[in-house]
C-alpha cells in the first residue's frame, strides 16, 4: 500500500497494572520493530506512560494518553494537562471519544483540547461518530454537526496537525461488528466533502482519516484498501499483541 498507515492502540482503563502493562509492551514492541512502514501509538492509562516510556526509548512505538485536561494548568483535581503530557515525552493524544463523550464531554470542552493539544505540539487523534444509523440518513446531520463543533477551533493551517478518528459509536466494543469497507468509505468522504467545505478541498483530501470500531486482523486489510482510510484507532484487539501485530502486518 502507498502511504504509510498509522496504528493507535487505545487501551482505555486496562491492562490492571503496570507490571502487565510492561509485559504487553514489551511483546508488541519485540514484533514490530520489524515491520518498518507503519507509525504505531499506544496509548495506555496515564498513570502507566512514564513507567511505558522509561523501559521503550529508541523503540518504534510512540505513545500518547486518552484525554488531556481542557485547562491549561492549576486548581484542577483529578487532571492531566497537555504540557504534562508533551513533557513526559507523549507525542499524541485521542480526544473527544465516545466514551468520554458519554461522560458529559461536549464539543465545546474538545475544542479546547484540541487547542491545548496543538499548543504542546501534541496530534489530536479526535473522535467522531453516529450513535445509531438510522434509514433516513439522520445520521448523516449528526456527523456534519458533529465534526464542525468540535473541530471548531481548529484553524485552516492546523488542520493538517489533527487526524479524525472516525468511530460509529455501535461498532465499538465487545459484540458488535465492523463497518462494512464500503460504509466506511461512504462515510469518510462525506466527512471530506464537510471539511472540504469548511477548510477546502486541498486541505480536506489532505487530512488524514482512521476507522476505529470493532477493528480485528480479519478486517483491517480489507477496510484499509477499500475504506479510503489511513489506519485504525483499535480498542480491545489493542489489548493482545499478536492480535495487534496482525493489524498492522496487514496494512503494510
Ligand atoms: P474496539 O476496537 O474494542 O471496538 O474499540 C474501539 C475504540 O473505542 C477505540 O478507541
């Protein structure tokens, strides 16, 4: 395949420990350093990516968190910031996924992410998706209000500087199914043809495009040639490393 795939591996609240954290690194690590065409991210919990980074410098992988603060810095319990994260040596962040999004987060709070993100000179791998697809194409309204609110900070020349994580909120997780490459496709060019609107055509056939959703070695290839996309942002099948390895095997 021509261009250079991008694999995120979003591991959300697992593995339980740091200990099992370093094993699964270690082995993901040992099997893709041969593989030289993809750019790999994990992000794990931010309480492991210190512990992660100390035992990975030099390797292949890079890492990023799940979410950052939308404050800069100060009086925030609980919270991370995006200075925090650039220093620690974090180079992407995933921001507004559904299940954040769930959690209360809106638009306008990721659109403040964004900013700080770039500010870091962080890649926001930013989350968009329908709940449901309905037979009216309702869902098709939803995703076009969705990506311009919450890329709403998002000027001309950063769009370049942000990858959209297309993620259709039904496909996510433990029994649900892939995107057919051909919805996906579909799907992703209407979302050109919105930013094209918005930022141009150049720009938005320009801006780079993962699938994330039920992602597995059984689909990747074929959703990659056919789905128009540059890689995947992979949940649970992030989580086994030969499973993940097969992912990114099969879009090189
Ligand atoms: P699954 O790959 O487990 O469906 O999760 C997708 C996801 O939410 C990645 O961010």
């Amino acid at each position: 395949m021509n261009k250079k795939p991008l694999i995120v591996g979003n591991w959300k609240m697992n593995p339980s420990s740091l200990v099992d954290s370093k094993k699964l690194l270690r082995k993901i690590s040992q099997k893709v350093s041969k593989i030289k065409k993809a750019t790999v991210v994990v992000c794990p919990p931010s309480l492991f990516l210190l512990g992660l980074k100390g035992d990975y410098k030099g390797s292949k992988i890079s890492f990023g968190l799940q979410n950052i603060s939308s404050e800069k810095a100060g009086a925030y319990t609980g919270e991370v910031s995006a200075n925090m994260l650039s220093k620690a040596g974090g180079k992407f962040v995933i921001l507004g996924h559904s299940e954040r999004r769930a959690m209360g987060e809106t638009d306008d709070t990721i659109s403040k992410k964004i900013k700080l993100a770039l500010s870091e000179n962080l890649t926001p791998v930013i989350c968009i998706g329908e709940k449901v697809r309905d037979t009216q194409g309702e869902y098709l309204l939803f995703l076009k209000t969705q990506i311009s609110e919450t890329l709403s900070s998002v000027s001309k020349r950063d769009l370049s500087k942000i990858i959209i994580a297309y993620e259709p909120v039904w496909a996510i997780g433990e029994g649900s199914r892939a995107m057919t490459p051909r919805d996906v496709h579909e799907t992703v060019l209407f979302l050109r043809k919105t930013l094209s609107d918005i930022y141009g055509k150049k720009e938005a056939m320009e801006t780079k495009f993962l699938y994330g959703g039920s992602v597995d070695f059984s689909n990747a290839r074929a959703i990659m040639i056919d789905g128009d996309v540059d890689g995947f942002l992979v949940g649970r099948a992030s989580l086994d490393a030969d499973t993940f390895v097969r992912i990114i095997e099969s879009t090189v």
